[in-house]
C-alpha cells in the first residue's frame, strides 16, 4: 500500500458527463495542484472516460452502470488502497464548487465525514414543494442520528477522514439518495462523528439531472424507507482494516 496520508483523493462519479466532466476535473485542479482526481466512469455511454483522462484524471472505467453509491464505493476503495487519509466526493456536472474542497475538508479536523450543506444560509440554491418537505424531515431524523444539527443529509458533497473510508469500503449502499443516507446512518452507528460546512450549490454547466422533479420525489419516498430500515439496523462499529496490496 501506497501512504499518501498528506494529499487529498478527490472522487468524481460520473455517468454520460462528457460535456461536463473534463471541466470539472480542470477546475477541481486549478484549485489546488495537490488534489488527486479519479473519476469513476460509471458504465458511460458517451467520452466520459476520454474526457476525463485528456483533463487529467485517474480513470476507472466500470463495465456497467452500478449507480453513484457503487461508483463511490469504488472510489473510497482506490483511496484505502493507496494510503489517502482525506478523499472527497464532487459531483461531474460542475454544480459542486471545487473552490469549497477546503472548506469542507476542513470540517475533517473535528469529525469522521464534513458534509458541504446548500441549506446552511449560504447561496441561492433552493428546492420546493414535497422534495423540499422530504428534505427536511430526512435532516431533521439523521440530526437526532448523527447528534448534531444537519440542514442537508442528502447533499452528494462530502468529506472523509480515514476512519470514515475504511467504513465506507464495507458498506455503503448502491441506491441513488439511499447512498448518502443509509451510509451516513450506518457510519454513525459505527461511531463516527459528523459535521456540516455550509457551500453554494451551482447550476449545472450542460445537460439536465438524471431525475426530474417527479423521479426524484419517488426516490426521496424510497429513501425514507431505506432510512427506516438503516435507523433500525444494529449498530457495527468500525475496525481497523488489514493492510490490502496496491492496485494500478
């Protein structure tokens, strides 16, 4: 294994982003020269894999689409594999604002998982009518979960310190919105602290979200039951993991 404990892994799921993605990765390494990139091509389509590599990335190339919680699962594995003590999740569609790495990263120095908030009283981000109302009754289940105050359980962008990857490569589910729920209840049963930083969300720069407004309602209605099974799952607490061979 590879010690990489000083440099962040920033991961980047992408799924059909091609006209999006090699922006990101460049700006994400206009930020800080220091921050590794891969991106986890996720079944794609499209040239998301050569946009990615001609901009600079680590490019894992999956041989179907597993969804975000397998593309990140992948990620958090490459990331244990070769030493990182920090890794990021930022999304390719540019509405995560590599100018705010630090800034959730520094969450990191009181908790196991920084969450960038876009409900925090910061930016102009906003959501309406019964996705809005899901939100906040999934904030407020995972705070009382969690034990701090968190405005945005949902949000994709987030940080993790090493305890926080090492319980992500066990577990950390596939489903889309299920992924940042259920694998925040299950660290915290693991008992890992978290915290919030508030960020601006942006719009994204080409294309449209792969859930519209009604898709993504039934997801939040999903999500609420796979919550309810996490919040009732036995508690696992995190073990150190065995030291695993490098991986090209």
């Amino acid at each position: 294994m590879t010690e990489t404990p000083g440099r962040v892994l920033v991961i980047v799921p992408a799924w059909n982003e091609e006209r999006n993605v090699g922006h990101t990765v460049r700006e994400i390494r206009a930020a800080n020269p220091y921050y590794d990139v891969v991106v986890i091509d996720d079944g794609s389509h499209d040239a998301t894999a050569a946009a990615a590599t001609q901009a600079g990335a680590v490019v894992i190339t999956m041989p179907f689409n597993l969804g975000v919680g397998g593309a990140m699962r992948t990620g958090f594995t490459y990331a244990q594999r070769h030493g990182y003590h920090r890794a990021i999740q930022v999304d390719a569609d540019g509405q995560h604002n590599p100018a705010d790495i630090e800034k959730v990263l520094a969450g990191l120095e009181t908790a196991d998982i920084s969450i960038g908030a876009r409900f925090a009283d910061v930016g102009d981000y906003e959501v309406r009518g019964p996705r809005r109302w899901a939100m906040i009754f999934l904030a407020r289940v995972l705070s009382r979960v969690a034990n701090t105050r968190l405005t945005d359980a949902t949000s994709g962008f987030r940080a993790a310190g090493a305890r926080a990857i090492d319980q992500y490569v066990r577990y950390y589910p596939a489903e889309y919105f299920g992924d940042t729920l259920d694998s925040l209840v299950a660290a915290c049963h693991a008992g890992l602290s978290v915290t919030q930083v508030p960020v601006a969300m942006r719009p994204r720069r080409h294309g449209a979200s792969t859930q519209g407004t009604v898709g993504a309602t039934v997801y939040l209605l999903r999500a609420v039951f796979a919550l309810s099974l996490a919040v009732m799952r036995r508690a696992r607490p995190v073990q150190p993991h065995a030291p695993q061979e490098t991986v090209a």
